[in-house]
C-alpha cells in the first residue's frame, strides 16, 4: 500500500527503520522499547484484540479502495469437490459427482469476469475463499478470462496455502472468521452457493439471516444444485413449522448452470431493497 497523502511530520515507516539502527544497550534491546506499533509480541496480546480486529478490517478495504474496487460475487462452497478431471481421488461418491459443479464455478467466474473487465475490473469482481475445490474453480474462471479475483484465505490449524489462481495482490488472509465474513459481504452484488459443508452452510445461513433481517440489501442469493441442498435442509418443513416465513423462501433461487445463474443475477426482482419489517412476526 502507498500512502499518497503529505504530512509535515515523520512517518510511521522512517521511525521504524530507524530503531533498527540504534546503540545496542541493554535498554534498547528490552522488549518495552520496541515501538508498539511493531512490537508483534505486544499486538499479539490478548487485549489488544480489538485493535487486531480493526487492523484485518482495514487492510483489505484499504487495498480493494486503492485498486477501484466497488462490487463483488461472492463464489461460497466445497473445498473438497475436486475437478473432474481428478474426480477419481474424491473421498466419496458423491463428491465425485459433485465435480460437475466445479466446471460450473469455473464457467460462471469466466464469464462473470469479462462482464467485470468492461468496467475495467471495478465491478462483479470475483471473490472465494481463496481455497483448493470450488474456490479454487472460480478464481481459475477469472483467470481464464484473463481478470482478476479475490481470495480471503484463513488460517487454519493443517498447513494450507492459497489456490494458485487468486490474484496475488488481492490475495488476504484472515485470523478471525467474522471480520473474513464482512469481506464476503461488504461489496457483494450476489452470492452464488456450491454444494459444500459446515463453512459453506456458515456463511450461507448468516447472508440469508441478514437479509431476512433487513441487516443486508438484496441480492440474488443463488444456490447451485437443488438435489443437494433439499436433501440436505428440509427448506419447506422450516416455513410449515412457521421458524421462518413462506416469504423467506423467495430469498434465494436453486439453479443448476453458469448460464442459468447469471440470467437470474441479471433478472432478479427486489435487488438493492431492504426489508422494512419481517414477515410473520
């Protein structure tokens, strides 16, 4: 990042090189005279958390701003659905058949991606997990189409490195889920939901809610797959047992191709609307 704005005083960046310059005495090398500000040691402390939290807020906005960045599609999903190419190695038969929806991920990021380089890459960029599966696919379709893409990669306890399509200089990653989710969010035009497990429901279940809520705007919500998704959720026994309403069930929409998904994006009623109120309460 390049701060483009000019200050009478000496910056951050100066100080902090020149510590690395000083007399070395006992006092200099004690931990408390290490600038705080770059003192990983002293970040990492548990009441400073708040201050991290901002810290993986800012970071990525200030880049996406800095890059032209204004809107967003969300690609949610499996990072164990292989390519079918490699469909064979698949835990399961199921996610073997399930590697369909990767040529899908890819397709529809290709495609989403040279809508978004006419506006020269400042809308419908796309933005995955940054992971191996469908994440990997829709960062591979932007690629393809010769664009850029997001990848909001977080750090787990197994060794992982982020997919090798992910546009390095959009390439985050994240200590904390939540501030990851508001990344997702923040700028999406719609959300595209592949087959996946608990992480995919995490974050499909809390965009819903904040729609349903009215926390969030509208957006096409689309979920890729209507077998896998009504054998897994029960969508209808919900609004039968009145936990949420018949009209929540219009939030999203089942599809089952690339070209299916952005016809619906571009035809999606309601879209930038905000509930007033929630229906049934």
């Amino acid at each position: 990042m390049k701060d483009e704005k000019k200050s009478p005083f000496r910056d951050a960046g100066t100080d902090r090189d020149a510590t690395e310059h000083v007399p070395d005495t006992p006092q200099t090398r004690a931990p408390a005279y290490k600038l705080a500000f770059a003192d990983e040691e002293f970040l990492c402390r548990d009441e400073l958390r708040s201050v991290r939290l901002q810290l993986e807020l800012l970071k990525p906005e200030l880049i996406m701003d800095e890059r032209g960045i204004e809107s967003t599609i969300v690609l949610f999903g499996g990072a164990r659905i292989p390519e079918p190419a490699k469909k064979a190695t698949a835990r399961t038969k199921t996610l073997a058949d399930l590697s369909k929806y990767y040529d899908q991920a890819r397709e529809f990021a290709r495609l989403m991606t040279e809508k978004s380089m006419k506006s020269y890459g400042k809308e419908d960029v796309i933005v995955t997990g940054g992971g191996p599966g469908v994440m990997e696919a829709g960062n591979r379709g932007a690629m393809d189409a010769g664009g850029a893409s997001i990848g909001l990669n977080i750090v787990l306890p197994h060794e992982q490195a982020p997919n090798e399509y992910v546009t390095p200089d959009l390439c985050f990653n994240f200590h904390y889920f939540a501030i990851r989710k508001i990344h997702f969010l923040i700028r999406a035009k719609a959300i595209c939901v592949f087959p996946g497990g608990f992480g995919t429901l995490d974050e499909t279940f809390e965009a819903l809610t904040l729609i349903q809520t009215g926390r969030m705007q509208r957006v096409p919500v689309l979920l890729f797959g209507r077998k896998f998704w009504e054998s897994i959720i029960n969508w209808d026994a919900l609004s039968e047992a009145g936990t949420i309403s018949a009209e929540d069930l219009d939030l999203f929409r089942f599809v089952e191709t690339a070209e299916e998904a952005i016809d619906a994006i571009e035809n999606w009623d309601g879209a930038g609307e905000r509930r007033g109120e929630i229906p049934g309460r």
